[in-house]
C-alpha cells in the first residue's frame, strides 16, 4: 500500500512512454527517405513533450485528489469543534457497522478521539490515513521519469536497427518491454508476474 503512490503512476508513465513513442518512431521511420537523424530527433522530440505531458497531468490530477483530502479534513475539524458528541456517535457508528457492539464500539470511539480526533475520523470515517495520502509531486516525478524510461527503449531499437527493419524492430521491442514492464509492475506491487506480464 506504501507504493500505491508513485506506482500507478509509473506503470501508466512506462506504458505510455512505450507505446506512443513507439507509434511516432514507426510512423517517422515508415515515411520514405527519412535519415536515421529525423528519426532520433522525433523519437526525442515525443519523448520530452510526452514526459512533460505526463509529470503535468499526474501533478494536476493528484494535486486534485489531495486538494478534496484538505477539504475535508477542514470540513472535519469544524464538524469536530461545533459537535463533539455527534462526531462520537458517528464513530461509534462506523465501529458497530464493522461489527463491535455498542458499548465497547463507543469506548474505542472515546479513546482514538482522545489521542487524535481529526486522525480517528480522517481514517474511519473518510478513509484518509498517511500511507494512502495524495503526494502529487511524487506521482509528477515517478510517471515522467517512467514515461522517459519506457520510451528510450523504442529510441535506441529504431537508432540501432537497420532502416529497412525499424518497424517489426521497433514492434517487437515495443511487445517486450511492455511484458517487462507489467511483470516488474506486478512484482513491485506484490502481485502475480505471469499475470501481469500477460495484462
């Protein structure tokens, strides 16, 4: 769970980084004439704005996500300083729903609100714990340098291969590194690496 952060981002950073400038390097090398210079220069050219893209889109969209916690974590203080008691029942609540019964569900509700009120209810009641909290600049930097890593690959193929074999060159290492990536991604995040080579 500690990885969940940066983790999403880099699969889908590796991914994409891959792929799309996989696509430009095919497409660039499939024109006819083209040097193996116009060739690099355009597989650099996608991987710079594509990483830039990515670092960016991650940023905003985390920095969303940890914009809405704050909210509510304010929202929380708030409610925690008008009602205290209705804020204990409310966890008293959610810890009978999970299966306490009433009377040691609002003693363990009184002690966590004891040590740290806003914590109990950003846990329980919003799902807010530290492990799992939005870090935008984290994800930024993990999905931008993932997309660079992933896309150096179909870079290099198409610098390295002979001009009449870019394409199947740059498709098939394009397939591998994607079984690669998914099986690393797996194993990074504890899962099957068969399975997510295979995905």
């Amino acid at each position: 769970a500690d990885r969940i952060g940066w983790l999403r981002a880099a699969v889908l950073g590796a991914n994409d980084g891959v792929v799309s400038v996989a696509s430009v390097v095919v497409g660039v090398a499939a024109a006819s004439g083209v040097t193996r210079g116009t060739v690099l220069l355009a597989g650099m050219a996608a991987l710079v704005a594509g990483a830039t893209s990515m670092a960016a889109g991650e940023y905003v969209s985390v920095q969303s996500q940890a914009d809405t916690e704050a909210a509510d974590l304010t929202r929380e203080r708030q409610e925690l300083k008008d009602d205290p008691e209705g804020e204990l029942q409310e966890l008293t609540n959610i810890y009978v729903a999970r299966g306490l019964d009433e009377p040691l569900a609002r003693q363990v509700a009184e002690q966590l609100m004891k040590k740290n009120a806003l914590e109990a209810h950003a846990r329980d009641e919003l799902g807010i714990t530290e492990t799992l909290r939005a870090r935008p600049l984290q994800a930024a930097l993990a999905s931008a340098a993932a997309f660079t890593g992933g896309a150096i690959i179909p870079v290099f193929v198409a610098v390295l291969m002979p001009s009449s074999a870019v394409v199947i060159g740059v498709g098939v290492a394009t397939v591998l590194a994607l079984l690669l990536l998914g099986g690393l991604a797996a194993y990074t995040g504890g899962a099957s690496i068969i399975k997510g080579a295979l995905r």
